[in-house]
C-alpha cells in the first residue's frame, strides 16, 4: 500500500516531501515549527498576520506601542482613518520574522510565509507591498497569498529582485476564484509555482459562501486539476482541509494532487504557538462544539469552537494600537457593531455576539479556530491520569503523515518520566 513518503513534490528546481503545514496566525505557526516542517524535509508556513505584534513579542521593537503614542490623542471610535499602518515598521517588522526564521534553517525543506490580502491596516496596497518586500529581503523560501483575489499582489513586487526566485502560490476555494488571479499574473508574466485549494473543512476563514456545506474539496480539486492540465499550465495543485490522515493525503496525489496541506493536527503540537489550555480545549472538543460562524469583521465565513473566549466578548476597539483590519477609510465590522452594541442598567457595554474584535483576540490566542476534524484530536495522542492530552512534537505528527497507511494513526505516547510526574501531581 502507497504511503506519502513514496511520493515528492517539485517545485521548479526544488524536490521536497509532499506534505505542507499551513499559515496559522496570530504565531500559531511558529517559525519552530516552520522550521522543523523544513528540517524533515516538507515546506513549513509562518504567518504574517499581525507582524508588528509579532516582532514586538520577539523582539523587542516597539512598533505598536509607537504607532499608538502617534494616534492616540486623535483617535476616536467616528474616526479611525488617522490610525492606519505605515509601510515602514510593517516592512521592518516582516522582515524581523523572517530573516530571524530564515537564519536557523536547516534541512532541505522549504519555509513559507503566508500573506493576507484581508489585512488590510488602513492602507492596504502600501502595507501589503511593505510585507511582500520585507518576506523576499528576508530570505524566505516562498509565499502564499491568502485570504482575498490578490489581483495586484504581483504587480506589487514585479520589480523585486527575487520575485522570479522565491516560489509564489495562492489559496484558492474554486476554479473561478484562481482564473481570476490567472489573469492578473499573466499580466506580470509570473505563473504561480503552486495552488493550495482550500476546501469547506478546513480551519479559520474560508473561501465559501452559505453554500459551504454543499461543497466538496474532491470536486474542486478535481475541477482546479483538468483546467490546468487543459491549458498546459505546470502549476502543483495542493489540496487542503480535512486531510487528517497520511492515506487521506495519498488518495488525493493519486487524484492528480501534487502534495497535501495540513494544519489542525498540528495545532496541539510543542512547536505550535497556541498556548497550552487551548491546545487542551481542541483536544477535549467534540463535533458538537464546532461551528462555522460570522464573527470575523472580515465578512468571511470562520470555522471555530463555541467556547472560544473571542466570541460574546465587550473588549473595547483598540484601533490606534491594533487596526490590523480597517479599510483604507478607516472602518472596521467589528468597531461598528461594538458602538450599536447595547448596554446593562449601569451603563456596562454587553457581549457583543454579532461580530468580534479579531486583532484583540487573535493576539492573546482566544479565538479558537479549528478544522473540521478537530473533535478527532484526542484519537492522536494520549490521554494522561490527571484527564489532559499529551501534547507530542511536531515531528511525531509529520512522520506520522508520511508513514500512514489504511487511515491509521501512530497514538504519540507521553514519555514514562512525564506520565508519573503527572500521576505524582494528580
């Protein structure tokens, strides 16, 4: 029986293991784990998402705090137009992360970077150029564009010196939505390298409508498959969402995929950057505890769980220090939902269940965002005596992928040593 280690994924003048760890943010995909995905040979994604902050944690910049000593005398919940992000600490703080990452790579895998086109910071063209420069100056492997059309994304960066170098793809949830962005490129004369297509299971924001039920990755895959093989265009096709298991991803390369993207098991992993009571609360979730939602102020369809601390929240919009997504008149869903939002007999501002404040959240890790699958975490890893999960490295989980064979999973087994330390405190 074929396993996906039998297989590679090429990528122009690059031979890698087929299997691809996708862009979790806010530093859920931590550069360690980027980096191991690297050192075992497959491609690893950090995320771009809220870099200033990310740089800040890192560090030690003060971009944030800068940015909020500039706009807070100004700031006012009617105006936000003066809070928007300059391309100067976005480009520095981009490019921090990467060459930080790019600087400890070892192995011969790939590190990717994944870049939103959602995030807008009130000057969306200026700070998406600034993040694109600041990834390629850093060193990094590759870049996927996500969340949005990216229709001038190339454009932005057809003069860099690596732009022809680093390898380029796009997250895309239909064949329409990547003829779209064909179009653009051909313009620039630069074909993606790559498509990851982002099925209805997957984690976080999704490409979908209402319709998202009625939708299967295998069709759009499929579709995605024939139109390029039509056209004679050597693009990889990457599937995504809900592959939980090695043979789930070798079924779709014998489809005609070219690798497979995976995130969500990845989640409770060491390397991963959700803090340690949100990996527990994916393992201890069920399917019942998942929805898929309209709480993100970017109009997008989010997959979660219910008791994500993010959802019937009050925080107060911190656009002069955050505002990672006001649009470039300085508006922000959630900001408008939180001024109609009504108030207690004393005056106290209620949860706000309409929409939520996705730059706070996301920042302190409360926004549990999920695949599908995640209720079948806690088929992967051991229960410990005290009621948690073990949570294995990332490398158990990788090789667990490339060696599976008849939708079986290798359970990660906590040491002894850590097994009676947990039985001596319980």
């Amino acid at each position: 029986m074929a396993k996906l280690s039998d297989f590679e994924l090429q990528l122009g003048d690059k031979c890698v293991l087929p299997l691809v760890i996708g862009g979790m943010g806010v530093d859920i995909s931590t550069s360690d784990l980027a980096l191991e995905a690297a050192r075992l040979g497959g491609v690893g994604h950090i995320s771009d998402a809220m870099s200033p902050y990310v740089s800040d944690s890192k560090f030690g910049t003060k971009f944030q705090s800068t940015k909020r000593r500039e706009f807070v005398k100004a700031y006012s919940l009617d105006n936000s137009l003066h809070a928007k992000w300059d391309p100067e600490p976005t480009y520095k703080a981009t490019y921090n992360q990467v060459q930080d990452t790019m600087g400890r790579k070892k192995g011969d895998g790939l590190v990717f970077i994944n870049v939103m086109e959602k995030l807008t910071m009130g000057n969306p063209c200026e700070t998406l150029r600034a993040r694109l420069e600041g990834a390629l100056d850093g060193g990094i492997d590759g870049i996927t564009l996500s969340a949005g059309l990216h229709n001038s994304s190339l454009r932005l960066i057809s003069d860099h010196s690596r732009f022809r170098d680093a390898k380029i793809g796009i997250i895309v949830s239909s064949l329409r939505a990547l003829k779209i962005f064909l179009r653009g490129a051909k313009r620039v004369n630069r074909l993606p390298d790559y498509v990851v297509v982002e099925g209805p299971l997957a984690g976080g924001h999704l490409g979908f409508g209402e319709d998202w039920k009625e939708q299967k990755l295998e069709n759009i895959v499929s579709d995605i498959i024939q139109y390029l093989s039509k056209e004679q265009l050597p693009i990889a096709v990457i599937p995504a969402g809900g592959v939980f298991t090695g043979t789930d991803a070798v079924n779709f390369i014998k489809s005609g995929a070219s690798a497979l993207q995976v995130a969500t098991r990845f989640t409770i992993s060491k390397e991963c950057g959700l803090p340690d009571v949100a990996k527990q609360s994916y393992l201890q979730a069920n399917e019942e505890d998942v929805e898929v939602n309209l709480s993100s102020p970017t109009g997008y369809f989010m997959r979660m769980i219910k008791s994500s601390p993010s959802l019937q929240s009050n925080v107060k919009p911190n656009c002069d220090t955050l505002g990672y997504l006001l649009d470039r008149e300085g508006n922000c869903q959630y900001r408008d939902a939180w001024e109609r939002g009504p108030v207690d007999e004393r005056g106290v501002k209620l949860p706000i269940s309409e929409k939520m404040c996705i730059c706070y959240h996301f920042m302190r890790h409360q926004c549990y965002t999920c695949g599908h699958y995640v209720y079948r975490l806690k088929e992967t890893t051991e229960r410990l005596p005290n009621g948690e999960f073990y949570l294995p490295p990332m490398e158990h989980i990788f090789n667990d992928y490339m060696e599976s064979e008849d939708f079986k999973i290798n359970v990660a087994k906590a040491p002894s040593d850590s097994v009676e330390k947990v039985t001596a405190n319980s």
